[in-house]
C-alpha cells in the first residue's frame, strides 16, 4: 500500500471518518471544516473506488483491465432465420 494511502486512511479514521458510508458522505464543507482540505484528491479517489466497487484495487494501487470488444462473422447457415449472407456483432471480452 502507498504511504500516501495510508496517511489519508490514517487522517480519515482519526477523524471518525471510518466507515464506507462516511466517506461517501464527505463533501468539500465537511472535509474543509474537518481539517481534511489538503486531502480532498484523495477523498474523491476513494470514493470513486467505493462507488465502482474497487476499493481493494484503489487500497493496492492495481486497476483491472478494460475488456476490449470485438466483432466476431457468422455464417448465414448460423442464424437462418434472416437469411441475409454473413453478419458481425460486437461483444466484450472479460477483461480479468
């Protein structure tokens, strides 16, 4: 885990900021009147990574990969029903 991650965990809970739900409910007037103005980058970060359920990867400093997409031809013979020659459709990959 980063120092910088770290300290800000250590602000946060020092300032009874120690739940998922708090730090969700930080805004700037909260973090400014809590002494938390310099960390505010970080506040947001955290919880984006909260949001997006990624708290683990934001602790560790890792990101999952994006999925790609790719178009993939299918026969005629694939899908009769249309009966219109070869077709592409788009799909995304699982990216884990």
């Amino acid at each position: 885990m980063e120092k910088s991650i770290r300290t800000l965990l250590d602000k946060l809970g020092k300032k009874g900021f120690d739940t998922e739900r708090k730090v969700n409910a930080i805004d700037m007037q909260v973090a400014y009147d809590s002494g938390l103005a310099d960390e505010l980058g970080g506040i947001l970060a955290l919880q984006k990574a909260i949001k997006s359920h990624s708290t683990y990867a934001f602790l560790m400093g890792g990101a999952d990969q994006k999925p790609e997409k790719k178009e993939v031809k299918r026969n005629a013979d694939d899908d009769r029903s249309t009966g219109t020659g070869v077709q592409t459709e788009t799909y995304e990959t699982g990216g884990y």
